[in-house]
C-alpha cells in the first residue's frame, strides 16, 4: 500500500490563498485559507506529485466547516484538471475533520493535484493525503497526526536542541523586541523566539495597531528608552513599526531570530525553567532553547502557562480589590480584539478595507453574517467609512485563547454585517454608494488574555490614585480604556466600560516576574495587573517600556547570580539608576549617578536662551486652512470654558465677518451629530494675524468630560491656524457637503479655552546635571543655547585638574511633549541635533575625539580610547531645523 502525505503550505502554488499559521498551535499546523475579496473565489492552488506505484488513490483532505448549519466555505479538488465527486467543508461538526474529496486511478509519473476555492468564503484545508488503501482512515486527534504524519512523510518528530542561550525571550512584540535589545547590548546571546513570520506582534505589519501611550493622554510623558528609539526609528525614515522594529534587531549581533515558532512546552527544574520547546508553524518540526532566564513577552502569557506559573483570565470581582468598576461576581470576560491587516504602508485594514469602485456598489451580506442593530438602533458614530472601528469587536464571553479561529471566524462574519450595515442601515450611506471590500483583515490583534501573577498586582486604584512604589521601575498613563462587556452589541451603552482619564502611575517591579516560576520574567499585556488596570497599561509604548526593564532585569540578575525577587528586595534602588541611565524614565527618582564625571566638573556654554517658552499647549502650527467651507475643531472638556479664542488670519486690507457655532457633541468625532449651543458673528479686522476672543463663554452642564465643537464659516480672505500632532480627543473636520464632514484625527485648529500664560524655562547649561533625563518642568529643563546667534554653539565641562575619561552619553531633545499617536509619523523633530563634534582639551589644545553627522536620535552614546581631559566640549554644528543647540543630559565617565 502506498500513501503520500502532502501538507497544504508544502503546495508549490498557492494560487489566490493565504497562508494562515495563526492557530497551527490548537488545530496542529499551518494552513491555506480562501480570503480575499467577500465573496469572489480565489485562484486554486496546486501542486505535484510523483506517483511510482499505479494504483486507485483515495484523496483525504484535512478541512474544516468554519459555520456550522451554513458551510459557507466550500473546496473542490480536482487532479490533473478534472475535479472529483466530494464538496469540501459541509460536515456539520464544526471542528477540522478529514473528508473524502473522491478516488482517482493514477499512473506512474507526474500529476497535479489542485484545491478550488468555490464560494469566496473563507474555506480552508490544511493537508492531503493520497493513499492506495482503501481501508485507511486519518487520525483526528493533533498528537496522532504529527506522528502519523512523521510515518507517511518518513521523518523524525526529534527534538531539535537549540543549545544554551544567556536568555530566551518568546514574542516578539512591542515588549520582547525592547526585552532582546537591552539584554543583548549588556552583552546577553538572546535566543528571540517567535510565532509569527514577521516582528512586531499587534504592531506589525498584519497587526498594524502602533505605538501609543501615556502621551495621549499625560501631556509631557512620551516613553523614552527603546520605546522612543523604535518610534524615531519609524518617524525619521518613514518605514513601518515592524520595518523600524527589523532594523534595531538586524544590527544587534547578540539576538538571534526565531521566526514561525511558537512555545509549545517546557522543561522544569523545581521552580525554574531549564528549557522550553517550541514547534514550527510551517513543518511542525520541534525546538528547544536552554537559557537560566526566559522573558514571557507572548501577550497570551504560554510560557508562563506551561511552565506553571500562576495566572488569571477575565474580571476580577469588587471585592478582590475594591475596584469601583468591577463587576459583582468574578468572571471569564477578556476585551476582545479586531481584525487587522494593511494593503501597503498607508492603507491599514480594520476589519476590512473599502475603496471607490467608479460607479455604484450594491452590497448585501450573507444571511449567515452577524445581522447589526438597524440605523441608530446600533448606538455607534463611524469615525472611518473606507475601513471599520476599533469597537467593531466580539463580545468579551469568547475564548480568545483555545478557540482563537472560531474567535476570527466570528470577527469575519461581524465584518461583513457591519459593511452592510454601513451600506444600507447607516444615515451617511449615501456617500459609500460606490464602495466596495477590496480587502479584509486576517490577523486578530487581541487586546487581552491570559495575565501572569507576580508579588504585585497592579489595580485600577493603582492607576487612578497613584501611589508611590519603592520598587517603581516605569509608568502608565493611558487611559483607564477598558471596552463593554458587549463588545459591538453594548447598544446605548456605549462601547466603554470605562476611558477615564488616569494620572501618571508608578509600575512596581513586582508586577513583571512570576509569583511562583522563581527565573520568569514578564513583558507584554500578560504582566500581574487586573482586568481594570490592564485599560491602561495595555498600549505598546508602555510596554516597550516594561520590555526593555525585564531585558535589563535578566542582564542584572545573571552579573549578580541571583533571581528577580531578590533583585527586587535587596537591589532595586541599584537598578532604577541603571534604568535610568539607559534613558527610561520613572516618576520621583532621581539618578544618583557617582561615576558620572559631569556632576563635579564647572560647566559653561557659548550662549543661553533667557526668554524660551515652556510648551504649555499640546500640538505644533504646522500652517493655515482657508475658511471660505465650514472648518470644525473638537475638544474633550471637563469644565465650565473662562474664554474661546481663535487663532485667524485675514489678509484682506479690509475688515472680515465670521460666523462661529458652539456645538455640544456625543464623542469628539461625531461632527454630524452636533447640538449647536450658540451662534456668534466676530469681526476679524484687515490685516489681522493672532488670536481673537469671541463672545462666547459656554456653560457645561453635564458631569465629566464633554466633547465641544467649534464651527467657523468665513470667506477666502480668512483662515484657521491648524494646530498638529495634538492628542486623542482633539480632531479636526472640513465640509463633504451640507451634512457631512470629512475628519482629520488627532489633528486640530488652534483655539484656546483659557488664557494662555508665557512661562519661560530655565535654558542654563547646568541643566545637563540637574538629576533628570528628561524635561520635566521649567525649572529641570535643558541647556539651550540662544536662538539669535546662529550654529555652531557649545557647552563645555572643565574640572580642576584633568581626568580620565573614556565613555560619553549625550541626552537630545526629540520633542517628548508631542504625544506622537500612531496616527503620525513626525520625521523630522527640528530640536534634535544633527552635527556635532566631541572635543577634549589635552595639553591646553582642544582635539577632536569623535564626530557625529545626521543624528536623529535622542541617545548618543560613545565609547573612545581613553583620554586624560581638562575639559570636554561639545560642539553643535547643525540641527534638523531648530535655531538652538539643545542637551537635555550629559554623562561622561572612565
């Protein structure tokens, strides 16, 4: 008897298919999954086979009826261009199953087997097998598969020993990534272990979700470290997240990538790890990786999972922490995630993607999509109408962690309801008349899951009255987001639970290592906070942030010979400075720094800023917007408004009238969903240029944070200050036609609600020793030099008699105070310096040591031959764009 076993990635073509490895780890393998346009069959795959002994063959396909009682995904196969009997994907189980295409009597040589796609509806198949024995049946259960697979294909199912690593980090997401880079620049060999193809997880280029964080809603307190690196990395070369993510790791020559392989067990020493296995998505070959660390960075928390480590899934009750939103009674609910994707670098998908046929494009969705509430029955306000939401989105009763393809399958079919919706239900239907899906997401970038237990467990008292932690190591900021339980059916309930506003709040050390697995570390969304706090530390670049500490963590624990919980109790103060030497930032502590030669030298520079502004307003005038449409701008509010002032030009040599609307919104885009409070005529005199203060001074009666709208009507000769890079909740809108707008997001016009007060910052060169990395008020800002002398400018540090230096760090200033959301890539930050020169002054004469040209980062560090100095002096040659030479923080040792 002969059998051939062919897996379905192993195809040479896989025509218009998609290579689908996102849940090889519950069904056992990868796949190829008919996903394209709704509707519209893909191109078949083939591929061929030799076949030495004649004989009937019976076809065995591995598929699956993803919607039981509707079997909307069918597949035919055909052999040598002529199709067999047996319709793919119909069995009513809902589970992978092997089913019988048909028989085919085939001679010797070579043959095409060919998979047709017959509906444009998501069928799927994930191997064949051809067999001579009539009697045979294919296993079902995973493990008895990759055995009878290895028997049939005639290869081991072996160990493959990876050898020994200084440290194993498994994902490598928006934490594992910072976790690999700061252990392998200490000097680690970083085995980074990841089930994907490509890096970057939920920001990936399949993720695409970005990096956002406490900026958005902290004003000031952008992360700094490799998160800020990775983002200037994106910004400065206009690349993707997960191409800026590929850059740092390609150059880093101690981590070694991993792809396509999830972790799939471990080995165990008492309460240690001593390895883990991980199984490829692609040939189901099994690895293993040896290391006396292992960082959790999988956002599902699997390796904690099998290595026994405490965890929790879904809602704590109120009275486990005394949380005010948590439900009664405990339960399972975990924020579902979206369906993600991108078509190129600016064009994301979000459930599906939509673009202009030319003419006009009925769509009715299957009657096995999800049916939505009709019109305003849904309760949602589309801020996206090529693209879908972020709360188009399950709800929190599914299992996003073993049933993760039904939880996709669900998102699918959700996708087509809510396109249909959009088509035929929605008031502003009229303007998708001629949209069409030309593509839907495939990945699903889960908000939450699994979440490991360390000593601590961060709660949403923690994020909403801050304490302070001695064991602080990083912060949140990010709103308190967490998303109904209802998901997109929460209806007038809107689709939060919670988005309150949280001050900055301290992370504690102890929420990023295993209560129980004594050498895991924890990075990602799986770390020890609840349900609640989880709203705000989920965002990317906070977890960068805790990435990069678990990364050093691991490096400082190996030098000293001890675990995380006794870095914890007897050095954590040791390692907040080492953190904060690396340019992570932690509320309330200061570097105590005694190796720092900059602390006892005088220093001095070539000129000083006496009158420099403390940025005070969020956003940058990036130019102006003609008034002769409607413009309109939102705001959140939390009070009553002292004054509304606009900033206008006119450029007429005579007076102008405007016309202003005051407008009361549900949310800050729903533009079209104004209640106008007031209207207001201004005259704008000739020749004006600046801010002009209205009549208008509104009363908020509802509690809490309101949206207001502005609406400004004029003519050609006025026009509105845009005011960029602003923040979550501030948007800005121009005019369709008479009732509907087109909106800019997180973008605005200039108006200021209050009266704006100068405060000028301390601009001295002893700023660049004053105990902070980063500016933090005026007092603690940075040395600038004065914008009326023009480049080069310099400060110096000279001491009383010459030392030994060899090592410099050098602190530049790329705009912490934009929030920089993942809307925008800001690629030129025209503070940051450009050209410098290093010089030391040896024997009375100042040399050159180094220089540096097109820099764009904000850390510059630099190891040299070792020089014994005088004085040191850095010399600005050149920014991207500012008038001033700025240094924020300068460090310099043997």
């Amino acid at each position: 008897m002969t059998s051939i076993w062919i897996d379905a990635l192993e195809f040479e073509d896989y025509g218009g298919f998609y290579c689908e490895t996102q849940f090889a780890q519950e069904m056992g393998q990868g796949y190829l999954l008919a996903l394209d346009r709704p509707g519209i069959p893909v191109a078949p795959a083939h591929t061929n086979i030799l076949i030495d002994t004649p004989a009937v063959y019976r076809i065995w396909v591995r598929t699956k009826n993803w919607l039981r009682g509707h079997a909307p995904g069918r597949l035919k196969v055909h052999v040598d261009g002529n199709p067999l009997p047996g319709e793919l994907g119909t069995q009513p189980n809902g589970q992978w199953y092997w089913d019988i295409a048909g028989d085919a009597d085939l001679g010797c040589g070579q043959h095409t087997i060919s998979v047709e796609d017959t509906t444009g509806y998501f069928g799927r198949f994930s191997a064949v097998i051809l067999t001579s024995d009539m009697d045979y049946t294919p296993e079902h259960q995973v493990g008895r598969i990759r055995k009878e697979r290895a028997a049939i294909k005639g290869i081991d199912d072996l160990l493959h020993d990876e050898g020994m690593w200084d440290l194993v980090v498994a994902g490598a997401g928006p934490s594992g990534i910072p976790a690999a880079l700061a252990a392998a620049r200490k000097g680690m060999r970083v085995a980074l272990v990841h089930a994907r193809p490509g890096l970057g997880g939920n920001a990936s280029d399949e993720g695409t979700v970005g990096l956002d964080g406490a900026a958005a809603r902290n004003f000031g307190y952008r992360e700094s470290g490799i998160a800020e690196e990775i983002r200037r990395e994106r910004d400065f070369h206009q690349i993707s997240w997960e191409s800026a993510f590929r850059h740092l790791v390609e150059r880093e020559p101690n981590i070694t990538i991993f792809y396509n392989q999830f972790v799939c067990g471990t080995q165990m020493e008492g309460d240690r790890i001593s390895s883990i296995q991980a199984r490829h998505t692609m040939d189901c070959s099994l690895h293993s990786y040896r290391a006396p660390f292992f960082v959790d960075a999988t956002g599902d928390g699997w390796l904690g999972y099998y290595a026994g480590a405490k965890y929790r899934i879904g809602r704590e009750s109120r009275a486990e922490y005394a949380e005010r939103f948590a439900p009664e009674y405990p339960d399972r609910n975990t924020m579902s995630g979206c369906l993600m994707g991108s078509l190129d670098s600016d064009r994301q998908i979000l459930g599906f993607y939509a673009e202009d046929a030319g003419e006009p494009s009925a769509f009715t969705a299957p009657d096995w999509a999800v049916k939505l509430p009709e019109g305003e029955a849904l309760h949602r306000y589309p801020n996206h109408l090529h693209t879908g939401e972020w709360w188009v989105e399950n709800r929190n009763d599914w299992d996003d962690l073993w049933d993760q393809e039904t939880v996709r399958d669900e998102l699918l079919r959700l996708s087509l309801g809510y396109f249909h919706w959009l088509k035929n239900s929605y008031s502003r239907r009229s303007l998708l008349r001629s949209y069409a899906i030309t593509a839907l997401g495939k990945y699903n970038a889960r908000r939450e899951s699994r979440r490991i237990i360390g000593d601590y467990v961060l709660t949403q008292n923690d994020c909403e009255a801050p304490a302070r932690f001695s064991d602080a190591v990083s912060y949140c900021g990010w709103s308190l987001d967490v998303h109904h339980p209802m998901g997109i059916y929460s209806g007038a309930e809107g689709p939060y639970l919670s988005d309150t506003n949280v001050p900055i709040a301290d992370i504690p050390f102890r929420c990023l290592y295993s209560k129980n697995v004594a050498n895991l570390l924890i990075a990602g969304r799986c770390i020890s906070v609840s349900h609640l706090a989880l709203g705000s530390v989920r965002v990317e670049s906070t977890l960068a942030a805790l990435g990069q500490v678990v990364g050093t963590a691991a490096w400082y624990c190996l030098q000293k010979g001890i675990m995380p919980r006794q870095l914890y109790a007897e050095h954590i103060a040791d390692f907040q400075q080492i953190l904060l030497r690396d340019d992570l930032y932690i509320p309330c502590v200061k570097i105590k720094d005694p190796d720092n030669l900059a602390v006892h030298a005088e220093l001095s520079a070539s000129s000083v800023d006496m009158r420099h502004p403390y940025p005070t307003r969020r956003g940058a005038e990036t130019g102006w917007e003609n008034l002769k449409a409607p413009l309109a701008t939102s705001q959140l509010f939390e009070q009553n408004m002292d004054r509304v002032e606009l900033h206008l030009k006119n450029d007429d040599a005579r007076p102008q009238v405007l016309s202003m609307k005051l407008a009361e919104m549900p949310h800050p885009a729903a533009f079209e969903e104004m209640h106008v409070l007031g209207t207001h005529e201004l005259t704008v005199p000739a020749g004006f240029e600046g801010f002009l203060c209205t009549p208008a001074h509104p009363r908020i009666e509802t509690e809490g944070y309101t949206a207001v709208g502005l609406v400004l009507e004029g003519s050609e000769t006025l026009w509105w200050r845009k005011l960029d890079y602003t923040i979550d909740g501030r948007h800005r809108a121009r005019t369709i036609d008479a009732h509907h707008w087109q909106i800019d997001y997180a973008n605005s016009f200039h108006v200021r609600f209050a009266e704006e007060v100068t405060v000028y910052a301390d601009c001295s060169a002893d700023n660049v020793i004053n105990s902070c990395n980063r500016i933090l008020s005026p007092e603690k800002y940075a040395w600038v030099s004065d914008p009326a002398q023009e480049l080069p400018q310099w400060l110096a540090l000279r001491w009383e008699r010459p030392v030994t230096l060899s090592h410099l760090q050098l602190t530049f200033d790329t705009d912490l105070f934009n929030p920089s959301t993942s809307y925008h890539k800001q690629p030129i930050v025209p503070a940051t310096v450009r050209d410098f020169d290093v010089e030391a002054l040896l024997d009375g004469r100042w040399k050159v040591i180094a220089s540096c040209t097109d820099h764009y980062q904000r850390l510059f560090r630099l190891d040299f031959d070792p020089v014994n100095a005088e004085a040191l002096r850095i010399v600005i040659q050149k920014t991207w764009g500012g008038k001033s030479a700025v240094i924020i923080n300068i460090r310099v040792s043997a």
